[in-house]
C-alpha cells in the first residue's frame, strides 16, 4: 500500500535519508576520475606548468624579444576601444598594417580587467593547454584511454609548443586550439564542424588562409568518393574561402593599414642566403624534428599532414635560415597537426594487412610519450625543477623600483628589457625609432656597465637637438630624463 496515500490530511510523507557527505564526494571523485574526465585533468596541469613557465620568465626579466610589448600596446588600445596602435613598431603604427591579427581584440575586455603583460603571459597559457583537449580525446576515442593521454602527455610536452611558451606572447596562440579542434572533428568524421572551428583562423594571421584552405583540401580527400556531395562543394567553399581571406590581407588589408601600400614580409621572399642557396642542412634538421620525435615518422601516412603544407611551404619562399630554427614559436602550429595525423594513422595502421606496421603503430603512443619526457629534460619546462626559476633576482627588484620612477604615460624610447615593465602605463618607442619623437624618457637594458657619460652621449647620438640627464642605474637597466632647459 502506498503510505504517502494513507497520510493525513495536511501532512507530507516523510522525506527520504540524505546521503552521506562522504558518497556524495565519493562519487565526485569517481566522476573525476572517469574517462572522458582526462583531456582536462591533463589541460589543467599543462596550463599551470606553461603559465608557471611564462610568469616566472617574466619576474626574472629576460624577456627574449619585443613581441610581448607590441602586443601588450595593441591589446591595450583594444580594451580601450581605440585603433591597436604599436608604438614599438614606429610612432602611430597600427599593428593591422604589419600582421592581419585582429583575433588579438578578444583579450581586450581580460585586459581592461588586468592591465599588464601577465594577463597576455596567462590567457597565451590557457589556450596552449586548451588545445591538448581535442588532440587527447581524439587520441582517446580512436585508440582507447591509455594511448590517448600518451599522446595527449607527447603533444603537451612537445619541443614545439614548449619553445612558444616560452617566448613571451604571440597571436599564433590562438591558432593552435583552433587548428586543434579543427583537426579533431576531421578525425572524427565531424565535416561541419571541422569547417566551423577552421575558419575563424583567417584572423589570426594573414598567412593562416591557406592552412583553412588545407584543411578544406583535407576534407575534400575524406569525402569526394561518398555519395554525399554537400560535404564536398562545402570543403570547395572553405578553401577558397581560405585563400581569398589571404590574399585580401595581403594585398588590401594590411597595405591599407601601414601606411606604404604595401606588405613588408614580401622582403623575406628574397632573403636567400649570399651564396642564393636554401640552407638545406638547416631546414632537413627541422623537418626531422618536426616528424621523427613526434611521430616517429607515422604521421607521413595521414592525409591531414597536408594541412602543415603551407606553414612549411612559406618558410622554403622565404630562404631565411632564422625560420628554419626549432627555437621562438614558428613551429607550434605544427605540433596539433602531426600529432593529429599520428592519430590518424595510427587508427588506420590498426586494420593494416602488414604485421610489422601493426607492430610498430602499437608501441608507437609510449615511444613518443618517453621521447617527449626524455627531450623535456632540455627544453624549457625543465627550468621549472629548478628552484631559482622562481625567485625573483634582486637586480630586477631594483631595476623595477628604477623604471617605476618614469610617471605613467610618459613617453619612453626602450630596448627589450624595460619594455614590458612600461608598456601598461606609458607610450613607448623601441630604441633608434622614434623617427622625429623626442620622448620623456630614454631606459635601456645593457650587457655591461656603462658610465652615465657614455649613456648621454648614446642619447645625443638618438637625439642630436635634445639633453638628457642620467637618473640613475640598476640592474644593468639606464634611465636618462628629457631636461626641460
């Protein structure tokens, strides 16, 4: 008999027992603990190994370029809702006439909340380890849980996406999730959305049209023998979208916005070597870096290789050894697609009628986990063993309290160590480029010890019809004010 019938008018049936506090976090830890949990869990500890990276680089004040300047001016006048002006690449410089990034806007409302460069170092970190959840979990659903975190753990430690952390910030930060996820839904037979996650790449960088236009060839390949011609005439449709997007930045947007009409990297088109050779020993190592540790050459059986074609195609125009490096952040693109193409062929090496492809596919996802450990110990994330990559030096500490005595919006000519401490509250000019603008403020990082006669006669060298008075040194950091008599 029902009780809840048989109660009194008025009365309720009483209330069923709660459940302990303890089965209640007992089944939230196996919730977290279950499957589809991983890709997470590892993007989690990836994103506070890269950010630990970047922030501790930072305090210490070794920034490795400019770029994090630039960009921190241009973010800045986003969040301001003003025109991404880039004083370090000459005074007024809109940063939409030397790269077509616009995609760096969406950092400005972070921004507008927490001003300065550790913002751009933090949210570069988190979409780092964003893109390690598609490369997992389609390693995961392909080949099972424990392949996909060797894989997800082989590509979160990648030589290419650990050298891009560590150089300070760059907008192909955004590229990699995307072509991430892109990836993942092409692997996964998900055309439509592969498409979606593909396109918004062309506002990253102007060159990334033809990756989108790669990609639709990619899905081209996947599908042009099924009876479903939608899918087909859609990928046709990304990858002129692709190239048009590109050639519209190159040859309109971007002319548009410098002020010269005309685009400034055509110049490395003919930076060959003086003897107008390619620096092949050069580019073969690279190559081998990108395929061999990674893949362990595998990945060269998977048509989403393709969609590497035109990062690596443009580096043999340009002729220019200094892109040809495994250093700085010019192969972290590459990392989500190898590692996605390792899926791939590896799924496809499972039905293979070789016995020793089988074989070797099998044992491939620990080979390249235990390389990407091993090679660690000589990339950047190493440093984080390392107690010192924590401390702050004393040197900085005073150099800081030096740069902190120039007011905010003073205008500063700087070269790369001051930059990033003046970006965030000052108008600053890389050093020898000011180009008729006689700034507040001269700060320079030197290698050694300078006289304070030597560092005002450099400022009369910069400024023939200007004096400058030396303020004072720390750090091996110089500051000189603009005298008003």
């Amino acid at each position: 008999m029902d009780m809840a019938a048989t109660a009194p008018s008025g009365t309720s049936a009483p209330d069923a027992p709660a459940e302990p506090a303890s089965s209640r976090l007992r089944d939230r830890a196996a919730a977290l603990r279950r499957p589809g949990a991983d890709p997470y869990w590892l993007a989690a500890v990836l994103f506070a190994a890269y950010a630990a990276l970047s922030v501790s680089r930072h305090r210490r004040m070794e920034a490795m370029s400019w770029d994090l300047g630039i960009f921190e001016q241009a973010i800045r006048a986003y969040s301001r809702f003003q025109a991404p002006i880039a004083d370090l690449k000459g005074p007024g410089a809109n940063i939409l006439g030397d790269h077509f990034s616009p995609v760096t806007a969406l950092l400005g409302p972070l921004y507008r909340i927490f001003p300065g460069p550790i913002t751009l170092l933090v949210a570069q970190a988190a979409l780092f380890a964003l893109s390690a959840v598609p490369v997992t979990r389609a390693a995961a659903h392909l080949l099972g849980r424990g392949r996909g975190l060797l894989i997800g753990i082989a590509y979160g430690l990648s030589w290419g996406v650990q050298r891009a952390v560590d150089f300070d910030f760059h907008e192909i930060c955004f590229a990699v999730p995307l072509l991430a996820f892109a990836l993942e839904a092409v692997v996964r037979e998900r055309w439509y959305a592969a498409m979606l996650w593909a396109a918004p790449l062309v506002f990253v960088k102007e060159d990334m049209g033809a990756t989108v236009a790669a990609i639709g060839a990619v899905i081209l390949i996947r599908t042009w023998r099924r009876r479903e011609t939608r899918v087909p005439l859609a990928a046709i449709a990304l990858t002129a979208f692709g190239l048009i997007a590109s050639a519209l930045a190159l040859g309109l947007v971007i002319p548009g916005f410098n002020g010269d009409g005309d685009y400034a990297y055509w110049q490395k088109v003919d930076g060959a070597d003086s003897d107008g050779t390619i620096p092949f020993d050069t580019a073969l190592r690279t190559l081998a870096w990108i395929l061999l540790p990674t893949t362990g050459l595998l990945a060269l059986r998977s048509p989403l290789l393709l969609a590497a074609v035109p990062t690596i195609g443009w580096r043999f125009v340009s002729h220019e050894e200094f892109y040809w490096g495994t250093d700085w952040h010019y192969n972290a693109v590459l990392m989500p697609v190898v590692f996605l193409a390792l899926v791939d062929a590896l799924h496809r090496s499972r039905s293979s009628r070789r016995g020793w492809l089988r074989s070797y596919s099998g044992q491939l996802p620990t080979a390249v986990a235990a390389a990407a450990l091993a090679l660690t110990s000589s990339l950047p994330l190493y440093s984080l063993t390392v107690p010192d990559t924590y401390r702050k030096p004393a040197r900085v500490a005073a150099a800081e309290r030096l740069l902190a005595r120039i007011p905010d919006g003073a205008t500063v000519e700087a070269n790369v160590g001051p930059i990033s401490r003046l970006t965030s509250r000052t108008r600053v000019f890389w050093v020898g480029d000011t180009r008729g603008v006689v700034p507040h403020y001269i700060a320079l990082q030197e290698d050694g010890p300078r006289t304070a006669r030597h560092m005002i006669d450099y400022a009369r060298q910069l400024h023939p019809d200007a004096d400058y008075r030396f303020v004072g040194t720390a750090g091996n950091v110089y500051v000189l004010e603009l005298t008003t008599d």
